[in-house]
C-alpha cells in the first residue's frame, strides 16, 4: 500500500454535498458537509434537479474546505472515493464526474463505493476511532456558503463506547433512511465486506414516512427530527397503529403498489417477516388527520412557521411545540411509537434467526431518540449488541465514503474510467 492511506471521499447522491479525508479508514482528518435543506424545505421534499445544481455550486468549495481542514494538499492523496449509487441520477453525476477529473488530473486511482454499504461503515469508523480517542478530528467549524446553504459542523460529542474488533464478526445492519428500509447481513472475509440483503421495505422507506407525516401536519423538512423532538412531548399509545403482516404473494403478482426503487429489486428469495412497509402507516395518519378534521390546522401551523408573513426565520422546536395541541402531540408520538416498534421487531427477528450478535443501526432515522432508547434496551434485554454512529455520521457524510472506500483501496480494486451513476445500484446478493 503505498502512502500513509489517504483518501479523498465526494458525496452527492442526494441533498448533501459532502466531501473528508480519511486515514486508512479510520482515522478521519476532516469531514465536511453542504446541507441544501434550505433550497428543498420549502417543497417538503427533494427536487432533483435542484439537487443538482446545488451540488455542482457546492462541490468545489466543500472539497477544498475538506483538504484545507485536513491540512493537505491533492498532492497528498493515495486515492479518491466516490459514491456511484443508488440516488438521485444527477446529484451523483456531479460527485461522480469531479472525482474523476481530480482522479485522472493527480492520477490518482478512483474507487466507487455504494452509499448503503457506506452507512454500514459509519458505525464501524466510530468504532475504530473510540478505540484509538487520540485519532478523532476535532470540533470543526461548520463551512458557510453563500446561496442558502445549511452546513453541519463535524460532531464527535456522541460516540459509541469503544467494544471489540467488529471487523471479524458478522452482523445484522438495519440501514434507515430517507431512501432505503434494509436488512444486510455484512462480513469480512479475506479483507473484503461481503453484504446479503434479508429484507428490505416494499414501498417507502422508514424515513419517507417521516417526511410525508411532518410535511402532512404543517412541520419542516426533513420531517424527522421534527417528528422526534415533538414525539417526546405526546402519548405513544393514544393511537393504536399497527403494521398488518406483509402478504408477499400479492407484491410478487404486482397486486400491491410499490415504488419505484422497491420494485427494482427482488424479493422472492426474502423471508417476508423481514419485509418492511411504510405506505399504510402514512394513509393511517392521513385518515386520521381527516377523520378528526386536523388538516386546517396543520394549514395555520405550516403558516405561522414556515410560509406566512410573520413567520421566523428559523422556527425552533419550542416554536412548533406552541403551534400544537395535544391530540396532534399524541399523534405524533403514536406515529413514532409504531415505526419504532416495527423496525425493532423485524430487526431483532433477523438477528435471531441468524443467529448473529451484533446489530449496527445507521442511516438518518438512527438519529432518532426513541429508535436508539428502545434498541438499547430491547438488546440488552436479549443479551445482543447494538450500534449506531454519532449523529454526524448517522445522516449522509464522506467520511463513511472514505471509510468503505478503504479496503477496497487495500485490495486494489479499482472503478474503471467510464463509471457512471447508477441510481438503483443494489448492495449485496
Ligand atoms: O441518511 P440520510 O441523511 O439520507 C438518505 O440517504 O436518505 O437520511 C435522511 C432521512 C430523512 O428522511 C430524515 O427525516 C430522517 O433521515 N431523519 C430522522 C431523524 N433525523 C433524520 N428520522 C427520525 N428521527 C430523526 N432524528
Ligand atoms: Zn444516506
């Protein structure tokens, strides 16, 4: 291997640019992230060719904050990373296409790297720097742009307590986010990761639900940490969700809708206990935000926060805490209640009858609260271990980029000069 391992990781698969340096994967220089929630906010959701645009204003000030936090030059460099897929076809186009021309100008090897085995590897860089404290970077300060971009400041104040070498054992990863429900099973042999998928989500991804449910009360995108802040101040079983046992024979015959990416991949092979559905819960809400005529509510409330003329610049939690009432509170939590419930009884079924255990949960939903609250106690109630990556690393960032990108640096197994995106590349068998 020659140099000291470092690796330039570029992310844009979705709506943040991000761009680190990291050593050997694992030891992280810096990590440096453009949030473009500003430009979707407003629209409840991404729109890509926004996401485009907004990734191509920010690539190169985010790649050059990330050498200059780093202390290096492109000189420096033993290779460079970037995320291939799945996402957003022309988001990753613009991560993809700089990488290669950095690539081809330093000649530099180029390494493609897909994003859901990139989650996986957050937790296990976390792993590797709480057991080495002295190799974390430090606070850093958050990178402004100008055009309405959010940054996210570099954060190590939540970190895993250091355990034993995961990189030998086999594990359970459920990655949640915005885009993907997933069940791996991931193992290293012979210095390769190795991923099989034994389940994933049908329609929406846990995240998606999310999303829709905050946009539906009038809250702010991304509806998640919304979601989880107010959850804290409702009843969890003021209404009785539930998640009916998903019927696979109908998904096979194509008799029950799924989206776009779900029905790219297979399922036939899957244990349908391990199989995720997010679509009803969001109608079940939608129905009771009907039911219980709540929509001119949450009108007012996405008003007075978000689109009227008197709303704040930024709203705060306390603010959308003062625009709800209890029944609405008590939805949310229940809304909560039930995702985190189902996400845990499918997760912790698989790891059973794996008989794996050690379970990593990563992805942006592993930041929520209630979700890491209820698997560390569900696990230790099981004797199984869980894990998950500080807040920084749980929503989408390079330095997991970096990280995943590392033993395939070590194995020498290169992308070739005419990578392209692949907005439905599939991890594992
Ligand atoms: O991993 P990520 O940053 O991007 C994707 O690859 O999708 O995940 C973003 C998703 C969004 O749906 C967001 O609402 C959700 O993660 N999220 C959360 C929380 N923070 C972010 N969901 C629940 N609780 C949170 N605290
Ligand atoms: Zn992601």
């Amino acid at each position: 291997m020659p140099g000291a391992g470092l690796i330039l990781a570029i992310e844009t698969s979705c709506d943040e640019t991000a761009a680190a340096v990291v050593e050997r994967g694992s030891r992280t220089l810096s990590s440096v992230v453009a949030s473009q929630i500003a430009t979707h906010a407003r629209f409840g959701g991404v729109v890509p060719e926004l996401a485009s645009r907004e990734h191509l204003r920010a690539i190169v000030p985010v790649v050059r904050a990330a050498l200059a936090q780093a202390g290096i030059t492109l000189a420096d460099l033993d290779a460079i990373a970037v995320t291939s897929g799945p996402g957003l076809a022309g988001a990753l186009l613009v991560g993809i296409t700089y990488a290669k021309a950095l690539a081809f100008a330093q000649n530099l090897p180029l390494i493609a790297v897909n994003h859901l085995e990139c989650h996986i590897h957050a937790v296990l860089l976390n792993e590797r720097e709480s057991a080495h404290p002295e190799s974390m970077v430090a606070q850093e300060p958050a990178l402004s742009l100008a055009s309405g971009l959010a940054s996210q400041a570099w954060d190590t104040a939540e970190l895993n307590p250091p355990s034993v070498e995961l990189d030998t054992e086999p594990v359970l990863a459920l990655v949640v986010s915005g885009g993907h429900t997933h069940l791996y099973r991931a193992r290293r042999t012979a210095g390769a990761w190795h991923y099989t998928l034994i389940g994933r989500t049908l329609d929406d991804a846990a995240g998606e639900a999310y999303d829709k449910v905050a946009k539906l009360l009038g809250l702010g995108y991304p509806g998640g940490p919304w979601i989880d802040a107010l959850a804290l101040n409702g009843n969890p079983r003021a209404v009785p969700f539930s998640f009916a046992q998903i019927k696979t024979k109908l998904h096979l015959a194509g008799r029950a809708p799924r989206t776009k990416a779900a029905r790219t991949a297979p399922i036939a092979n899957l244990n349908p206990h391990f199989l995720f559905s997010f679509s009803g819960i969001k109608t079940a809400v939608l129905r009771y935000v009907e039911l219980h005529n709540l929509r001119p509510e949450a009108e007012s409330r996405r008003e007075a926060l978000f689109t009227g003329p008197d709303a704040p610049a930024q709203p705060t939690i306390e603010d959308a805490l003062a625009q709800c009432d209890p029944q609405t509170l008590d939805l949310i939590a229940s809304f909560q209640h039930a995702v985190v419930g189902d996400l845990m009884k499918k997760t912790f079924a698989a790891a059973e009858s794996l008989g794996g255990r050690r379970i990593l949960v990563t992805g942006g939903v592993a930041a929520n609260r209630e979700l890491r609250a209820r698997f560390t106690s569900e696990a230790g109630r099981r004797n199984l271990r869980v894990s998950f990556p500080t807040l920084a690393l749980s929503t989408d960032n390079a330095a997991m980029i970096a990280a995943a990108a590392w033993p395939r640096l070590e194995a020498r197994d290169f992308a070739p000069p005419e990578l392209s995106a692949d907005p439905s590349l599939a991890l594992g068998r």
